[in-house]
C-alpha cells in the first residue's frame, strides 16, 4: 500500500460520469439512469463511487448527469450535497441546464470537454475522473500517489482479469514497469500482463494532471466529435509518447478491508450481474462488506423506524432469514428468504417472499409468493399473486423475464 504524499486530496477535484443510460439493465433504467439504480436495498449506485471519493478525502465534485437526470440530481442534492464543507461541493450538473448549449455529451471525453471551465479555474494539480455505474470499494488517494511518484500525464485504474476472460473489456497493455503502451477495445487475442496468465482490463477510472489534460482534450476535440477516454484520449497519449501508467487494483487497500475483499469490483450492467452482485451482499462472509465501519458507503438515511417483524403464531410468523432487511420494513406475519427489502415494505400474512429483491415502498399482498424477482419501487402486489413460479404467466402479467429467469416488475 502506498502512503499518500503530503494531501493529495486537497490537490484534487474529481468528475463523475453518472449520465449513463444503461440500456441493458432496462426496464429498471426505463425512468431512472443506471447511476441511480437502487442497490443493496438502501443505497444508489452512485453512492459506491462518492463514498470513495469521500472517504479519500476528495470533497470537491462534479456529477455530470444526463438521461433522466432529476431523480439523481435529487438524490445528490438530499444525500451528498449537504455534507460539503468551506470550499468543498459535491453538486450535480447536467447539459440540459447548461447555458451555452443543449447539446448532450457525445463521448465520455466530450463530457469532460463541456465543463473544462469547472477544471480550469480549480487551483487542484490533479482531476479524478470516474464512473458513477460499478460497485467496488477504493481509496482513491493511495491511485494519486502511485500517480505522483510515476511523474505521470495520466494513470488508468485496472483490475486483472483472465486472459479467457479479457475479450469482453477494454484492454490496458503494459510493459514490465506497468507503463502503458497499447489499448485493445475488447480484443480477441487480448495482450496479457508481461509474465502473466492474467489481463489488465480499464475499470474505466483516471487520474489526469490538469495541464496535460486539457492540452489533450483540446487535441482531441478538433479530431472527434464523439471524443471519448478509451477509443481517443489514452491512445493519443500513448502515440504521443506520454506517461501514462496503469495502477492495479489488486495493491488498494482500505481500512478495515478483509483479504477476500481484496479486488472486488462489480459493472452491474445486466440484470443478471445486478441480481448476483446484490444477492452477494446476503452471504455469511460477503466480498463487500457494507458492515466495515471504517470504509462507510454514505446515502440519505432518511428519519425511518426500525425494521420489525409483527405475529408469532404457529401458521403466521413475521420472520426474515438471511436477508437484508431496510428502515421502514414491516414483516406482518409472511415470511422472507434470502432477499433484499428496501425501505417501507410491507410483507403481510402468510405472504412469501424469496431470493428477490423488492424496492422501496413495496407491498406484498396476503398469500401472495414471489421468487427470484424484482419488484420495483411503490408497487403493491395483491393478494394471492405469484410471481416467479409460472414465467408463461409472469409474461402474460406484462412482467419482464430474463433468460435466466428473473422476473422484473414495473408499473
């Protein structure tokens, strides 16, 4: 673990990129951005990465937002912004309140590109600029100072992967001192470490000296409209003989961080893996440990009550069995399995519920049973319903099904 140098945080603002659009985790991005997706029952998406930021001790940030920005500008304003202190912000920006123009971002690069003025007039040395969509835990001031010590124009966060495995990232080629000569754009004979099995694949995070960075995005503009980091940007600066490193996640360590949690770093873009990275959380020895008071992941906590569960008879028990149950929740008498209740649910009689994952505001109805679904927020199931048990039917209910059989439900 590398100590940080004199503060690093103080030297740095950060940008987040929240505005994706998320497309393959629809229908839960039908009215809300992939950023904003509710994960762990009380948490956003967004939350992981500003929680990081914070914990560093980065309190001056940007969220640029974009598609269906107001929920998470709401969010933002009500969780994160109130915590800034004297000279510090977290505030959330987005293209359809800008004054210069109504254009949307084109590129992750162009993004950056819209509000250089907000990186200009910063006194900071450093520009952190991250994903607001994957879920990990990361002192990103231990990144800075591997950055500092290079000397570098740009470094580029990366975890290891499998070579098998390598095709589906975009790939960060390295000689044997981890300086970066190459970038591959999800290859099919992926460039492994130097005398490794083993690939460096982008986690999508930069650390970007702001003189060079906006030398480079000044370059780019006049090349592509689309500018974007991974198919522009580090190439540029790679053909231009700059220095740009790749800092491997493997060596970031957190306080409080357990050895199986070394690593850990989920892109939540699927059903699939959004369904398995929140069903992680449930096991006895997680990989993410929401419970490291050290390394807290910081939301709006809301003035709720307690979770309780209501009747002990021998036909009708409130019980929650291995499950994360939020503020709010009452367990009247049904019973929950292996799930995630968000806030203010409401499981009733003889209801149960198993290997789902229910949002916030949600009502089960008496007798109803529902297994390995989704259930989004403010929807009341009425009594008697199944759901996951029968897909033909879910499908007829006008439910989503995935292939491997979540069932998702939306108004």
């Amino acid at each position: 673990m590398l100590s940080p140098t004199g503060n690093v945080a103080r030297n740095t603002i950060a940008m987040v990129l929240a505005g994706g659009k998320g497309e393959r985790l629809s229908p839960l991005t039908l009215n809300r951005p992939k950023p904003g997706v509710p994960f762990g029952g009380k948490y956003k998406i967004i939350d992981f990465v500003l929680s990081n930021l914070f914990n560093s001790g980065i309190k001056q940030i940007y969220v640029l937002t974009q598609y269906r920005s107001y929920s998470l500008m709401k969010h933002i304003r009500e969780s994160w912004a109130k915590w800034a202190g004297l000279g510090e912000y977290i505030v959330a920006i987005s293209p359809e309140v800008r004054s210069e123009s109504e254009e949307w971002f084109k590129g992750t690069a162009d993004a950056i590109y819209q509000y250089l003025r907000f990186i200009e007039s910063s006194d900071a040395e450093y520009v952190a600029i991250f994903g607001g969509d994957h879920i990990y835990k990361m002192d990103v001031s231990q990144m800075i100072t591997y950055h500092q010590m290079n000397r570098a124009d740009v470094t580029i966060s990366a975890i290891e992967v499998p070579q098998a495995e390598a095709s589906r990232f975009g790939i960060v080629v390295v000689d044997d001192d981890n300086r970066v000569v190459g970038f591959e754009e999800k290859p099919d004979n992926p460039t492994p470490i130097p005398g490794r099995d083993r690939c460096f694949a982008s986690m999508g995070n930069y650390i970007f000296s702001i003189k060079r960075l906006i030398e480079v995005l000044q370059e780019g503009k006049k090349l592509y409209e689309d500018l974007d980091f991974g198919k522009h940007v580090i190439p540029m600066m790679v053909e231009a003989k700059d220095k740009v490193f790749a800092y491997n996640f493997n060596d970031n360590q957190i306080p409080g961080m357990k050895s199986e949690e070394r690593g850990y770093w989920k892109d939540v873009g699927t059903i699939d893996s959004y369904y398995e990275a929140n069903m992680d959380l449930i096991h006895v020895s997680p990989q993410l440990n929401l419970y490291n008071y050290k390394w807290p992941i910081l939301t709006n906590q809301g003035n709720l009550p307690p979770a309780k569960t209501v009747f002990d008879d021998e036909d009708r028990r409130g019980m929650n069995i291995d499950s994360y149950v939020c503020g709010g929740c009452i367990t009247s008498g049904g019973v929950v399995r292996r799930s995630i209740l968000g806030s203010r649910v409401r499981v009733n009689s003889y209801a149960l519920v198993e290997d789902s994952i229910l949002f916030e505001n949600v009502t089960v109805g008496r007798y109803a049973k529902i297994k390995k679904a989704i259930i989004d927020k403010n929807i009341a199931i009425s009594d008697r319903a199944t759901i996951g048990y029968d897909h033909k039917m879910d499908i007829k209910n006008g439910y989503t099904v995935t292939d491997s059989g979540i069932v998702i439900v939306k108004k």
